[in-house]
C-alpha cells in the first residue's frame, strides 16, 4: 500500500482494485481472441473436411438416390405386370368357356371389331370425355397434367372425384383401393413388348401374330385408357370383383363422381376389351350420368349422341 501512501486508506484500495481488474479483463480479452480464433479455424477447416468428403460421395449419393427411384419405378411395374398376368389368365378362361359351349366364332379372339373413328373428336371434346381404344390413339402431343392420389398416380381433372369416392365408400363400410391409375406411354412400350415376347414363347407365330395376340391383354402404347390418366383398376384386378360389395358399390354410386364402368362383356365387340369390372373411368359428373341412363358404352354413346 506504500505505491498509495498518499492516497486514503480505502481510496487506495478501490484504485488497487480497479487496477487489477483491468488488467484481468485485458488477458482475459487476449485469452478470448485466442479462443475465437482457434474455434473460426477449427470451423473452416471442418468446413473444407465437410466439402472434400461431400465431393467424394457425390456419386454413391447420386447412385443410392438413383436406385431408389428405380426400384419405385420396378416396384410399380411389377404391380402392373401381376395385374396384368391375372387379366391374361380371365382372358384365357373366358376363351375356354367359349369354346365349350360351341361358340365356333370365339368371339373372346376377336373382340373390338366396330370401335369407329374417334380421331377428330378427340381433337375438339375436353379432356374427360376423350376416346382411347385399339383403333383410336391418344391425340399427339397428349400430356395429362398428373397429381398423387394414395400412392398412385392420376390426372389431375379427375383427382377431386376419385378421392371423395373412396372416402365415401369407406363410411359406407366399403373399400376401395387403387391399384393402377396413371400408365405413362413408355411403361405401356415396356409391358406391351413383355407381352409379345411372352406370346412368342408359347408358340413359334411371327411377330405380328403375337402382337396381335399380345393386345388382347396389354393395350398397345397410346391406345391405353390408363394412357390419359383418366382411368383406374381396383382391389388387386381380382377377376371375382364383380361378386364384391365393393363392385356393386362402385356400379350404384360411381356416377356421382364422375365415372363410368368401361368395359362390361356386353360391350366387348366395341370397346375391343374383355370384361373388365374392376376398370373405372372418369368422364366427369354430367356426363357419366348420362352416360349410365343410356345403357351404352362410351364409344357408342359418343357416336350416338354427340359426334
């Protein structure tokens, strides 16, 4: 206290104390900017680690992202493949029954013989009400604007209908799940040449036999219903769904939504399609019930009644 001699007792002290803690906060400061740069360099170079270590799994990341969506793709394709398998075998029993009970015409092989022309319709009816069939395509340059409706794919235009559909019928105690809605035009080249190669291996045929044959069960691409977007298969493509609640639900109530059962075995000399129960399509509300007091298919209600 002699450096504070002429200083009071307790003022020396207090300029004693300050002192000191200025000379503290003053290393502490130093310790701090010491810190802070250590940390600032620690972050830069994790920073550049982070980056080399991205740049090398780029390509695993790019291949693992890649298999994903191609096993979504194959996952969906299968789905579509086992459907299609269960139709081919409907087609074959219904071929079977034909030809016991003497139908020397077998009908089942020559289904689709009067579908028409629907080429200039399609180019100026809206979207809902296009015809797609075995001698009507899609009208070029056709791209559905497509929306995810419980896990699959459909367009857009009949999504709000679909969805309340299914909603309903399930406070009605009934089931209804979607099995394949949405078939791009390069799936259906896939599943198409399937089919050939599988007709091909049954018997030696020439190419265009088995496409021929190969028709009858997967439509050729762009003459597909699922093609537009428009149309859905339910509950597994089970060829006893007509015998279910949900099938005669779906024929009481379907309307009021917007669809219309495509392909009863009546109408199969004109949509060129076997008896297909569990294949719904959207026309929209108007028109579908229309389209169901009629009692016609909708090839020949458009004929009939607006072309």
């Amino acid at each position: 206290m002699q450096k504070y001699k002429h200083l009071a007792e307790k003022d020396a002290k207090r300029l004693k104390f300050f002192r000191k803690s200025r000379k503290v906060a003053k290393n502490g400061m130093k310790r701090s900017l010491i810190i802070c740069g250590l940390l600032l360099l620690l972050g830069v170079g994790a920073i550049a680690f982070y980056k080399v270590l991205d740049n090398g799994d780029s390509s695993r990341t790019n291949a693992i992202c890649d298999a994903s969506s191609d096993k979504k793709e194959k996952n969906y394709e299968e789905t579509e493949l086992n459907a299609l398998d269960r139709k081919e075998l409907d087609r074959e029993s219904e071929k079977n029954e034909s030809i016991k009970a003497g139908d020397s015409d077998n009908k089942t092989e020559n289904v689709g013989t009067a579908c028409g022309d629907f080429a200039d319709w399609n180019k100026k009816c809206s979207v809902e009400m296009i015809v797609v069939n075995k001698d009507n395509f899609l009208p070029s340059g056709y791209q559905p604007k497509i929306k995810s409706c419980r896990g699959k794919e459909i367009a857009e235009v009949a999504f709000d209908g679909l969805n309340t559909m299914i909603e309903d019928a399930k406070k009605d105690g009934v089931k209804l799940w979607i099995s394949s809605g949405y078939r791009s035009t390069e799936l259906q080249t896939k599943l198409f040449n399937r089919q050939v190669e599988k007709e091909k291996s049954k018997a030696v045929i020439s190419q265009e036999e088995a496409e021929k044959r190969a028709a009858m069960v997967v439509a050729r691409p762009g003459t597909s219903e699922h093609n537009t977007g428009l149309a859905v298969d339910f509950n597994g493509v089970e060829d006893n769904f007509y015998t279910t609640k949900e099938y005669d639900w779906l024929v009481k109530n379907a309307h009021k939504y917007g669809f219309i059962e495509r392909y009863q075995k009546k109408w199969k000399n004109v949509t060129g399609v076997i008896y297909e129960p569990w294949h719904f399509r959207y026309v929209g509300k108007e028109n579908a019930e229309k389209i169901r007091n009629s009692g016609l298919c909708l090839e020949k209600y458009v004929e009939n009644n607006l072309k």
